[in-house]
C-alpha cells in the first residue's frame, strides 16, 4: 500500500530531475532564446546542452542507448526547457514523437537501427503526418508509398514538417492501398534525409517556435527497402494517432512550461514597477490576475501529470486525457501569456522583454498535433463511446 503521504505526490527522483534541467535552462538556454527568436535559426547551443545532459531525447529506452526516462520525467524536461525557450524545447518534444510510432510498432530491427543514433544525440527524428490539403483530416493525405518488388517507392509532399532539414531521420505517413477503406489503406515508413529523392523546402516563415525549422518534406520517387515499415501496411494511420495520444501530453507540458515562464516575468516585474507612488503588485486588480494565472497553470500542470502517467501505463482513457491535458494546458497557457503581457503595460508588447515571444510561442501549442477543436473532438469521441 503506498505511504498516504506519497500520494499525488511528485517521486524525489522527479524533482531532482527537475532542478537539474531548471540549472541546465537557467544557465545554457536561456541566454539564448531572445537571438534563436530574433534571428529565427536552429538552438544549436540548447541542442549541444540538452546533449551533454542527455535531455535531448530521455524517452528513449535503456536497451537501445537512452536514459529511459518515463512519460512523467520526459514531460518535466520538455516544461523545463519550454519555461526558457519554446523552440529548444522542441527538440526533446520532437525526438519523441518522430520515434514513438517505432517503439509502439516498429519490428525490433528497425528500433535497433534507429534509437540508438538518437538516444546518443547524432541523429534527430521527425514526423510527417500533415499535408497541405489534410491536416485535420489526417485521412485525406495524397503521398503514395508502392510497393515494387522488396522496395517501397515513396512520392508526395508532406507539410509543417518540425526540425524538417535538421533531422536525419522521418516517420513519413503515406497511401499505401488508394482503393482501400479510408484511413485503414495508409501505412509508416521511416525515410532517411539522405535518401535518393527526399527534399526540402523553405523556412514557414512562423508568428512563434522561430528557431524551430518548419518546412516540407518533397518525396520524389524515394525508394527504400522493404523492411522500413512500421507495422504492417494498412495499420500506419492507426500508429500515427496512437502516437498522438501520448504525445499531446508533452505539448501540454510545453504549454505548462511557457506558461510559467510568462508568469515568472510578470511576478518579477510587478514587485519592481512603481505607479501611483507604489508598487503595482499591491494594487488588488493585479494581484487578482496573477492569482488567476497561476491557478490555471496549476490546473493545467496537474492534468498534464495526470496524463503523463496515463501515458507511461498506457491507460485505455489516454486518448481522452492527452487530449484533454493538451488542449487545457495550452488554452491556459495562451491566457496566462495575454496576461503577462497586460502586466507589464507597454514594456510587455517589446521585445525588451520576453513575454511577447512567450505569447508568441504559446499560440502553436493549441494548433499543432491536433487543434483544440480536434482535441474536442477527440474528447466527445471517447465520452459518448463509454
Ligand atoms: C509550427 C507548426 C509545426 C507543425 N509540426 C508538425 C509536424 O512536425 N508534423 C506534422 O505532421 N504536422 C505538423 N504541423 C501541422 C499541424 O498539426 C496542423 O497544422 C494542424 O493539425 C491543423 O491542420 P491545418 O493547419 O491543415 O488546419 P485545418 O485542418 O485546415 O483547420 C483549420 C481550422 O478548422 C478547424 N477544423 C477543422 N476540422 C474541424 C472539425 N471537424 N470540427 C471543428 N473544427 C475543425 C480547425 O480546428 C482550425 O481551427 C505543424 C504545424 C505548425 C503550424
């Protein structure tokens, strides 16, 4: 029976995780993400950090190189680093949701030849699911994969591509069965940046997660081997939104982490700007906003962990819990980041200060990996199947 004391209660291992990534953004990340913003290039100074500390891609399992860490330590990293800089968290984030749809259904070969070369921070994985003409409707997507003899011959352009060009590495989703049943015809392959055939298109030029490269994949008659499916044909669909819903779950955590970052800013500048001969922290208006904002990351925060363990015992409500932590976390999140820009007046809409990035940033997380109408979706889905 576990100790009353301990229940709901982060594990000390957790924590001190924690305060280890908290140093490691404070000190590596930090001082970087006005530059990475401005400058709309890559964190490669977070990216050598997270390295270093092996935070770049914890989820990965001991047995093929990683740190092992479980959903509940991999959203902490992913919140710690976002509490610093939104675009370097993306590189955890994303390691993550290239490679689950491999540790959920990849054949032990394929994890053998691509975790590793992740876990040690070589390589980065992405993934390709969206289309121009099929985003929320995954369904409707056009890249074909055909199968010609041992090899499967790729052709299509996927869109809003994460870490597209950095990335070594891709679950490419494609039609694999064109007369097929919709959405049970679609199949996983993973393709490879230096594949004959596989290109890139420019920079989106973005509102926010500047330094975070979004780009087209181009397909053209990618040829690869047989044994790069994951799964079996026709089950790649189902891959790509099961790995949703245990990835949703870091975007809550992503959102959790900007969320606070806003809220530090605004704690931090309220004690020290002085109006009508005081402080506007002791004006009750203020105070009332900041109790407020904070309420809601605490909300948000626990739906997240909550998830998170749904995620790591893979609970048959994930899909209701990712979804809901997602979009919970990130409405907030783009609430707390108004906020905090009200707070600090007209200091607040410069990019003197960094609220207006975290305001930036915080509007992705209810767009990307399923809207929040999507995520709502999902939600109904799940309450009217009970
Ligand atoms: C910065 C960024 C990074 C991204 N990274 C990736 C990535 O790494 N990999 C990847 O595969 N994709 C990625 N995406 C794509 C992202 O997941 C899609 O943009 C998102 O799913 C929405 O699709 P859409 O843009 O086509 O919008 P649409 O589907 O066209 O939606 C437009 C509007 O209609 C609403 N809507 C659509 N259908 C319904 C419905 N049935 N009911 C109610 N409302 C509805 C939506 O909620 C939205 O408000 C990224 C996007 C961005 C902007």
């Amino acid at each position: 029976m576990t100790d009353a004391f301990d229940l709901f209660r982060i594990s000390p291992d957790h924590e001190e995780l924690r305060d280890a990534v908290r140093t490691l953004a404070r000190d590596k990340i930090a001082v970087h993400a006005a530059e990475v913003d401005e400058t709309e290039s890559f964190p490669r100074d977070a990216y050598v950090a997270l390295r270093a500390s092996d935070f770049h891609a914890p989820h990965i399992p001991e047995e093929y190189g990683g740190a092992g860490a479980d959903a509940l330590a991999t959203c902490i990293v992913i919140e710690e680093v976002a509490r610093a800089c939104a675009s370097s968290s993306l590189i955890p984030a994303v390691n993550k949701l290239g490679t689950m749809p491999l540790i959920l259904a990849g054949s032990e070969e394929l994890k053998r030849r691509y975790l590793p070369p992740v876990a040690a921070g070589e390589a980065m994985f992405s993934y390709a699911l969206s289309e121009r003409e099929a985003g929320s409707d995954t369904a409707a997507m056009r890249t074909r994969a055909r199968a010609d003899g041992d090899e499967w011959v790729l052709n299509g352009t996927k869109t809003w591509i994460t870490n597209a060009g950095e990335s070594e590495y891709y679950t490419v989703l494609a039609v694999t069965d064109p007369e097929g049943r919709r959405g049970a015809n679609i199949s996983a392959f993973v393709v490879e940046k230096s594949d004959a055939g596989v290109g890139f298109g420019a920079k989106e030029r973005k509102l926010g997660v500047k330094g975070s490269p979004t780009r087209e994949v181009h397909l053209a008659n990618v040829r690869i081997p047989g044994d790069r499916i994951v799964g079996e044909p026709g089950e790649g669909l189902r891959i790509a939104l099961r790995t949703l819903d245990h990835t949703r779950v870091t975007i809550g955590a992503q959102a959790v982490g900007i969320a606070q970052g806003a809220l530090d800013v605004a704690l931090a500048y309220v004690k020290e700007r002085k109006q009508f001969g005081k402080h506007i922290a002791e004006f009750q208006g203020v105070q009332f906003m900041l109790a407020d904002m904070a309420m809601a990351l605490e909300a948000a925060r626990q739906l997240v962990y909550v998830a998170a363990a749904k995620s790591q015992r893979d609970d048959p409500d994930l899909p209701f819990f990712g979804a809901a932590a997602k979009a919970q976390a990130s409405d907030a999140a783009m609430r707390i980041t108004t906020d905090a820009v009200q707070l600090l007046g007209g200091a607040g809409y410069t990019r003197d200060f960094p609220v207006e990035r975290m305001m930036r940033d915080a509007k992705i997380t209810q767009i990307y990996e399923g809207t929040n109408q999507v995520q709502r979706i999902v939600m109904a889905r799940s309450l009217l199947a009970r």
